[in-house]
C-alpha cells in the first residue's frame, strides 16, 4: 500500500502498483490544484474516499483499483481527475463454470498457542461468550406477549439472578402463513431452530407457541436431539391458557425463571480461544473499508484461525464479482464447489425477482467512493484474511467445523447477523465507514470504524479506531493484533462494546425466500 505520508498535505492511497486509481485520504478531500508529493496534480476538487485518475485513461480502457479491474472508461478520463460512478462500465460477474477450483491453497499458518478467554461451557461443547435467556418463538403471533413478559422478567426476576447477563426474546416473522412445505421452507425453519441453540443462549432457549400455527414447537426443539436438555419444562403454548393475558405471563414467568436458576448457576471458566466462533461483517461501507478496517479484519482472522478458532465472512452479493479468489483460496476442490453452490443458488434467487448482484450498492456506499458492486466486493473479502477456506455453510446451517468458513448470507445486515447467529457466532465485528448503530442482543457487537473522522465523531459508538492505518499511526499488523487481544476481552466479558453498554439491539431478520401464503 503506497501512502502520500504528510498529514497536512494532499494524500492519496494507491493499493498495487497495477492500479491506476487511487482514494483521497484527506478529511475534507482536495482542492482543484492540489500538489499530491508524487507529482500528481488534482484537476478539480476530489472528496475523500473517492478516486483519482493516475494516468490518461482512454475510451474502454480498464480501470484497476486492487490489482484489479472495476470497470471500464466509459469516456476519455484525464490524469489527476475525479473518477465518477457514471464514467465507468461495470464487468460482467465471473462467470461460474469456468473458476479455479482450490488450485492457489494457502499454505497452513504456523499454530498460535497460549490464548485463551474466560467463557461458558455448554452442555452440546460450545461455549458462550455471555449467559444469557433466550426464548423463541413459533409465530408472530405470541411476539406481543412474550415482549410483555421479557419486560417484566427484566425488571422482576433477573435482578434476583446476577449471573445471568439478560433476557433476550427471539421474535420473527415466521411460523404461520407460509407455504411451510414449500422447496425453500427449510431456510427459514432450520434458521429458527439453530437460533435457538446459539452458544450464548447456553445452547438452548425456552419455546413460546400459539397453538395452532404450521411451524410446531417440535421443529423447533428437536427431542431426539441429544445437544439438547428437554428434561426440564421449556415450552408453553399460549392457547392452553383458559383465563387470558394474566395467566400466559405467569406461566411464561415461571418458566423463566426455573431455566433462570439453571443459568444463574453457570460461572466463566477459561477456556482456549479456538472456543471462539467469530462472525465478521460490513455495513455502510466506503472506499476506505478494503484499505483499513477490512485488512486489519483479516490479519486478525488469520490470527484467530492460527488459534484453532472458527471465523465466518458472508454476504453473497459481496463476494460474488470476486469469487474466483475465493475458489482457488479453498481448501479442497469439494469446498470450492460448494462455493459455486451457493453463488448460483443466489443468482438464480435474484433473477427471480429480476435483480442481480449490482442491486447491493447504497447511497451510501457511493457517497463513500464506491463506484459499483465490483469494487465493493473486493474490499469486502479483504475480510477473509490470507488462510485457506476449510468450509462453506447454506443459510441457516449451523457451523459444523473450525477454521476460516463461508457462511451463505444476504449482505442485509440484520438477515446477515442472523444467520450468522444460526450458524453458532458468539461474537460479532461489524465494520462501518458511513457509520450505523448496528447491534445485536444475543451476541457482543465490536464496531470498528474505517476512517478517524467517524470514530472522532461518534466516540461512543465505535469501539476500534481503523483510520489511524490511512493517517500511517498504526499499521494493518499492529492494528489487527489489537483487535486479537480486544476481541478475547469482550469474549471474556471483561470489556462491553458500546453497543452492549446502550443495548442497541436490532431486530432477529428471517431470510424467507419461500412464498407467503
């Protein structure tokens, strides 16, 4: 990475000696005028995070950022001007049946000992990073009244349990009014299941149903499923009820708070950090996410797979326009076909609702210097770090293996965030450069902004500061070791990210791609 050094000059960030773009560092961008230290003179005023031409670029010429082309010049582009979105002619997606396949394997990483975090060990052999109640749900229907009972179980019954960190109540969509036996139920089905063994929740929530809705409390909790405890009550269905809205809160308050005596007895013991599944994912991204955040995301990665832990990128649209990197990066070719799996599965399911992949960019992410899904992908699989890719999950699957795996998601943050859950995540980093309040309830949310400006302006937001590797304060090394230790803090919960300490919890978000009847 080539940066102009001088913080009170013109700065740009040119990432490979291919490219022949590079991104504005400064604050509030540069004048038409400015003298970058290379010679570089800017023809207009340039924003930051956008690009700037570092050479004439002809009519169709390719315009590389990464190593690698973004788009084509759509008209003739003058050196040290602007590179607009509306310039650039965006590639094709790879196409699929054509990809290298695990033929770029990285070499293992040399094993990282002697880490570890203080956590809760469950019954199925997870391990949470918090010790929290969950209890789920079966249909819309009852979310009314388990929100009222949660309340009351907050305020009444938890103080009297300080072991246990909170009561969570996993609300969806779900559950009735749905083709329930259609080809793709099974998403959003297994996706309620695994919710509810998510580590953090101690491996198994209390079931609220109605009664008369398709999806059963038995689908919900499996009672041949020997990971899970069902010895002790944890359902209770609201049309037994035969005296009303009292009635159903006392009953789901007392069952509360028998699993709240189970839970209250559990303590943190230390256990190694290969216990930790972390869930990595962006939103509001901008030009800076593959220069800083997501770099420092990935050194970190690999720091953590060295551990033994288990790391989770996702976001489908956003790997898609880089998938041959990913493919050759798999471990075995049966991994890199799985990739191909679950990229054809979502083409097909945007074609359905004629869409692709370049529906994914925001506003936002254009304010930002993005020019098109293509540029955003390859800052986004930055992520994924260097190691080889050991597993690829659909959604709604729950993890089933260490390492570095792929794990099926929509880029929505919220159907993201849930199905990482699902997958098993007990924690969670989010990177940010437009900035959100993104958080979730059933696991630590770590926010790591990608410019200095956003962390400055939202201190008590953002929890990790990844502009200082723009302003050359810290390195992407130094930076990514930094979230290692941080990362093992909030598992130990000897540290709460902002969002925890002002529950900012978004919605559980179903990914339903079955018809509604």
């Amino acid at each position: 990475m080539q940066l102009i050094p001088h913080q009170d000059s013109p700065r740009h960030i040119r990432l490979n000696e291919a490219d022949n773009v590079a991104v504005i560092v400064n604050d509030g961008g540069v004048p038409a005028g400015a003298r970058f230290e290379d010679g570089l003179v800017a023809l207009e005023p340039i924003p930051q995070s956008h690009k700037v031409a570092l050479a004439d670029l002809a009519t169709g010429q390719p315009v590389i950022r990464y190593g690698q082309v973004i788009g084509y010049a759509l008209e003739p582009i003058a050196r040290g001007s602007w590179v607009r979105e509306a310039q650039l002619r965006m590639p094709s997606a790879p196409p699929l049946d054509s990809l290298p396949m695990a033929d770029a394997v990285p070499a293992k990483l040399e094993p990282l000992q002697g880490y570890s975090f203080e956590g809760y060990r469950n019954a199925d052999g997870s391990v949470g990073t918090r010790n929290i109640l969950g209890i789920t749900t079966t249909v819309q229907c009852v979310a009314g009244v388990l929100e009222h009972a949660v309340a009351r179980i907050r305020s009444e019954l938890l103080p009297r349990y300080p072991n246990v960190d909170d009561v969570v109540a996993l609300t969806h969509n779900y559950g009735c009014g749905v083709a329930i036996t259609a080809k793709d139920a099974y998403i959003p089905i297994r996706t309620v299941r695994n919710l509810a063994r998510n580590p953090n929740l101690g491996g198994e929530a209390l079931v609220i149903g109605l009664g008369c809705e398709k999806l059963q409390a038995e689908q919900v909790m499996h009672e041949d499923d020997a990971s899970v405890d069902l010895s002790e009550p944890w359902l209770y269905r609201l049309q037994e009820s035969s005296t009303g809205f009292g009635e159903m809160i006392e009953q789901i308050m007392a069952l509360a708070e028998t699993r709240l005596r189970k839970l209250d007895r559990r303590r943190r013991e230390t256990v190694p950090s290969s216990e930790l599944i972390l869930g990595m994912q962006c939103g509001g991204s901008d030009a800076f996410s593959g220069i800083t955040a997501n770099p420092a995301l990935g050194f970190a990665s690999d720091l953590l797979i060295r551990a033994g832990a288990t790391v989770m990128f996702s976001e489908v649209t956003e790997v898609r326009d880089a998938i041959y990197m990913l493919t050759a990066r798999a471990e075995t070719p049966e991994v890199a076909q799985a990739l191909v799996r679950e990229m054809d599965w979502y083409d097909r399911y945007l074609a359905r609702g004629a869409a692709d992949r370049s529906a994914n960019t925001t506003p936002g992410n254009k304010k930002g210097g993005l020019s098109n899904i293509v540029e955003k992908s390859l800052g986004s699989i930055v992520k994924s770090g260097s190691s080889a890719i050991n597993g690829v999950l659909g959604p709604g699957e729950r993890y089933n293996r260490k390492g570095l795996v792929y794990c099926a998601t929509p880029a929505s943050d919220f159907v993201c965030g849930t199905l990482q859950l699902a997958a098993g995540m007990n924690l969670h980093v989010f990177t940010t450069g437009r900035g959100t309040p993104y958080g979730l309830a059933m696991a630590p949310v770590v926010k790591v902004s990608t410019r200095t400006e956003l962390a400055e302006r939202w201190p008590d937001l953002i929890d990790i500061d990844a502009g200082r590797i723009a302003a050359g304060r810290a390195s992407i090394e130094e930076l990514g070791w930094e979230l290692f230790h941080y990362y093992l803090d909030v598992a130990s919960g000897r540290t709460r990210t902002w969002a925890e300490r002002h529950r900012l919890h978004n919605d559980i978000v179903l990914f339903n791609p079955a018809p509604v009847t």
